[in-house]
C-alpha cells in the first residue's frame, strides 16, 4: 500500500528501499523511504485528527534549539481510508534511552533550554489543550476520573495509596499564566540522541497550548534522576510547577500502563514502570 501510494503521490521516490520502522509508537505506522526520509501514516481513526495538526503545525515551530522534523509532503490518502499522511527528512540517530545518552546533567540542560524556547513560541490560533491533543496539558482535576481508575487497574503493581497522595496533593493546582505551546509526550522513543547527546524531539501529536507542567514532567518519564534538580534548576521551576509536572508523570504512566500491558505493548510498558519506579511506586 505504501509503495503505491507513493507511486501515486511522490513518484520521485517511489523507486527507493522501503522499510517499516519498529516503533513502540502507538498512533501512526512510519516507513523509511531511502536513507533520508520517513513516511507516517495514522493507524487508527482516533489518531487522524492528530497527525493533521502536526502537520499543520509543525513550520511554526521551526527554529527551536534542537532538531524537530521537516515536512517535506503532505499527502491525502481517500476514499479507501480516507487520511492524511507526512513525508519528512529523517532524524539520524539514536532512540534516547539511559544507555544513549552519556552527560546527564547536559541532557537536563538541552531539554530545559528546548523548553524554555518552545514555550516561548507564539500561540496565537494554535489548538488548545483538551480534545486536540488527548487532554495534554489540561487541568488536572479534570484528568481526576481516568486517573484514578487507571490507578485502580494497575494496583497490582504500584502502591496505591501513594500514587493517590501525589495525584491529590497536585490535583486541585492550578497553571494561573497563559498557556504556552506543549509537546505533550516527552518519553524516550520521541526523543533521539546523537553521540551521546540529546539532539532531536519527534511526533508532536500531542501537542497544543496548555500547561507546561506536562512537560515538565519528563524530569520523571525521560531524565536520570540524579540530573532532576539541574532542571528544575534551569527552568526556575515553582513548587506548584513540580507537583503538577509529578502527577503528569504519574497520569501518562498509569493510563499507558492499565491499556498496553499483557504483551500489547511491552516496550511503552516498560517505559512506564521505569517513571513509576523514579516516583518510588513500584511494589
């Protein structure tokens, strides 16, 4: 399918290798097209809207201090199932797991410096937190509800009266500042590292304007903990900041968790104990 999509889209290269990419990625299948580039395509339904806005997006947010992707086609795939699909340069390097970075505290630093810039980009018309972007960087107490059942769900695994004291201690603050642009899902696999340095953000999906605490919340998801207080550091970063960034962490981990575990998606699940065991709540 994808090779005659690109016959029908792209001719220029639709005579290049193609491969698809293993990814723990759970909305958009990603195929490499030659050395250069790669082809995302939504998976589901409920992932076509997301593409979309990334692909709307994704120029406005040119320029930010580490590398983001680049869109070099837009293409429509209909009537047979009736979605849109991206061709970008692709980002060498590595997936930016522990093992791939070498400078912790370096890391902290690039990623506190990434935020800061692409918190300071300019919102005006830019989708809002909530139904664009999976609820991302709403407040929290409107996550109450889904937290608090995937908790439940995962109870087996994870000391529930803890995880319950971080959501309500965080839960009724509030980002009282505009809203700011958000990537929304700062975990390893959308991160890349070149040489043992953060060097690239990948899949914006999930981003919109809301509150930055979920960003910040890769102090849990993706840092060392040892370099946890470096970003705070650099970012300046309150003590509602915290609280809040701590239960999105703790909110992106139990939700992906309760759905994917029982083998349909080891890789993300593992990611999601490792920032479940950097907040001290694995059994």
């Amino acid at each position: 399918m994808i090779r005659a999509l690109l016959t029908q889209h792209a001719p220029q290269w639709a005579a290049l290798p193609l491969q698809r990419v293993d990814s723990s990625g759970t909305d958009n299948a990603m195929f490499r097209i030659g050395s250069e580039l790669v082809l995302r395509i939504p998976r589901h339904r409920s992932a076509v809207a997301l593409l979309s806005k990334e692909l709307d997006w994704l120029a406005h947010l040119d320029g930010l201090p580490l590398k983001i992707p680049t869109l070099r086609y837009r293409g429509h795939v209909a009537p047979e199932i009736d979605r849109e699909f991206g061709i970008f340069d692709w980002i060498h390097g590595d997936t930016a797991t522990p093992e791939a970075i070498t400078d912790t505290d370096r890391a902290a630093i690039a990623l506190a410096g990434f935020l800061e810039a692409l918190h300071g980009v300019a919102t005006d018309g830019a989708p809002v937190a909530g139904p664009s972007n999976n609820s991302r960087g709403v407040p929290l107490a409107d996550m109450t509800a889904r937290t608090v059942a995937a908790i439940e769900t995962v109870s087996d695994e994870i000391d529930t009266a803890a995880a319950l004291a971080i959501w309500e201690d965080a839960a009724s603050l509030t980002h009282d500042a505009a809203g700011v642009w958000l990537h929304g899902d700062l975990k390893a696999d959308n991160l890349i590292a070149v040489d043992g340095n953060l060097a690239g953000v990948i899949d914006w999906g999930l981003s919109a304007v809301g509150d930055p605490a979920t960003d910040y919340a890769a102090a849990w998801s993706w840092l060392e903990p040892s370099a946890r207080s470096t970003f705070r550091d650099v970012l300046e970063l309150s003590d509602s900041d915290w609280l809040r960034a701590k239960a999105w962490a703790l909110y992106g981990a139990v939700i992906a968790l309760s759905y994917y575990r029982g083998g349909r998606n080891e890789q993300l699940c593992r990611q999601c104990r490792l920032t479940l065991s950097r907040l001290d709540l694995l059994r």
